[in-house]
C-alpha cells in the first residue's frame, strides 16, 4: 500500500468516502464516466472540460487500483 501525502485526492474526485473499497470506487468511477464523456458534448468548450474531467477520472481511478490510501491527519 502506498501511503502518499497528496492534494489530489481520489476518492474526493470520485466522491466516495476516503478509503472506501475498490469496488465502491468501480461502480462511482463508472456512474461520473459515462455522464462526462467527451462524445456526449455540444460544444467545443463542453468537450474539452469533459476531456479534463475524464483524465482526472482515470488517474483517480489508477491511483485507486494501484493501492493509494489517504494519510490520516
């Protein structure tokens, strides 16, 4: 597990519950994904912040999977 004191908090950008389970994560990472899709945007500047939107998904997502745990303060 890695234990990483960070400003970026990915269960906030998925809004769930710090250290939830990855499977809570999953299903929340699945729900914000399909609503922001770039696909789905009417304009130039929708597209671009749900391009925004969607990098800051997966990299919550990876750093879920990848064992992050939140420091507790």
């Amino acid at each position: 597990m890695t234990m990483i004191k960070s400003a970026f908090n990915p269960y906030k950008v998925l809004g769930v519950p710090d250290n939830s389970p990855k499977d809570v994560c999953k299903v929340a990472y699945k729900r914000l994904i399909r609503k922001c899709h770039p696909d789905f945007g009417r304009t130039e500047e929708d597209i671009k912040r749900r391009e925004e939107q969607t990098k800051m998904l997966n990299e919550a997502i990876s750093m879920i999977e990848k064992g992050y745990k939140t420091i507790e303060r």
